[in-house]
C-alpha cells in the first residue's frame, strides 16, 4: 500500500529534525544535559548535538554567565574524555576556574584572538575536526552567510559549537539552532549558612528551530544542573529586572 501524505510529511520532518541535530537519544537519557525543562523545548525534547548554539551577552556580567552555563554543559559532552576548544577574544578566562563545573583544564585547548574574522576561521577549522567534543568561540558580530559555513562543518563532523557573542551592537538573522541569552542571578545560601551559594541564572531561549522558546531559572549544584521551580510572581519580576 502506497505511502500516504501525511506518512510521507511526517518522515520527511523526522528526517529534517535529525539533519538538525535532533537525534533520538539512546532509551533513559532523554534528558541529556540535566537541563529538564529547558531540553524540552527542543524538538522531541532532545538537546541538539551536532548544531551550533549562539548566546548573546549584552554586558561582560552576562557573558562571565554564559560561560559558567557552557562549562556546566561542557561537563556533560566531555565526560567520556573528549576534548574541547575555546577560541577567545578577551582573554579574561580563567582555565582553573573551570574545575568548579567538573572540567579539567588541560583537556580544553585554549586559542587568544585579536580578531572576529581569525576566530571565525579558526572555529571552522576546529568544528571540522570529528574527534572533538565541542568548540567555543567568542565573537562581536557574525552574519548568517559565517554562521552557514559553520553549521555545515558540524553536519559533516557532529561536534557541537557554542558562539559567544559578547557585547554584539546587531543581532540579526544567523544559521545557528537556538538564540540563548543567560543572565546571572544572586545565588541562595543553603541551609541559611553564611558565604556564596551555588551558580545560579536565568536562562533563556530566545528562539529555537522548529521549538518553544521560554525562560527558566537553573542552578549549578552537585556537579548537575538543577531546575528551580520559583513563584510565577518572582519569575515576572526576574525577567522584568
């Protein structure tokens, strides 16, 4: 019996989700990275390997968050002693404070830039190369044209980029899977004893192919991620502030 319309649309859509990124994960690791919520509003709940993710950062508060968040995630994909690349712009990275998120130092390739146009080139080239286990790249300003050959190098290899975008003046249209914006957020000390509390933001999608954009309040705790459910009043006033 032939194939219906829908039969055919709806193959070609798990298809188009895969090419993307969106592959079915192995059964009892939907949740991947530990983000619970946030992961689901990906296409089919799964977090996209293989893709480049953009986190744009309006001051240098947003963008030292931001890179406690890619650490947190780095966790994850290195866990199997994969290696990662870091190609940066400020060269205000201090490797021995990845130790917090449960990454080591020398298993992260750090590379200091003085120019977008040298970092783009190198985040190609490293993108390009399958043994790694994802690349960072810290830029001003990137076109959809740039960020298509980077998306391209990653369907050829499966690692997964990460452009952190500090301090951009124009945030247009890009070929990159999501749009994140992460914001730090005072921390909560446990118990009530005195000091710092755990790494805390509030994390946005600001869009998400073929997915559900939203905002969500996540914690560093334990070596995970961990989802805080707060008042839908306290969550208004975050975002407001």
């Amino acid at each position: 019996m032939p194939d219906t319309k829908r039969d055919i649309v709806s193959r070609l859509q798990k298809d188009i989700l895969q090419w993307e990124g969106y592959r079915p994960p192995p059964d009892g690791t939907r949740d991947l990275m530990g983000l619970g919520p946030v992961e689901a509003a990906f296409p089919n709940g799964i977090f996209p390997l293989g893709a480049v993710h953009e986190l744009v950062c309006g001051n240098t508060e947003q963008a030292t968050a931001s890179g406690g968040f890619i650490t947190g995630l780095l966790s994850v994909l290195m866990q199997n002693g994969g290696v990662c690349v870091w190609i940066g712009l400020s060269g205000n990275l201090f490797p021995s404070a990845l130790k917090a998120f449960g990454v080591e130092p020398d298993k992260v390739i750090f590379i200091n830039l003085l120019k977008d146009k040298d970092v783009l080139w190198a985040m190609e080239e490293s993108l390009k190369c399958a043994g790694l286990a994802a690349v960072i790249g810290e830029l001003r300003e990137i076109d959809f044209k740039q960020s298509r050959r980077l998306q391209l190098a990653v369907e050829q290899s499966r690692v997964t980029g990460f452009i952190l975008r500090n301090h951009s003046n124009k945030i247009g249209s890009t070929a990159c899977v999501a749009r994140w914006k992460i914001k730090p957020l005072p921390s909560e000390q446990p118990d009530g004893l005195p000091g710092l509390g755990f790494p805390r933001w509030q994390v946005e999608l600001l869009r998400v192919r073929n997915g559900q954009p939203g905002s969500w309040i996540i914690e560093w705790c334990d070596g995970k991620f961990i989802p805080m459910v707060e008042p839908a009043v306290k969550q208004q006033e975050l975002m407001v502030g």
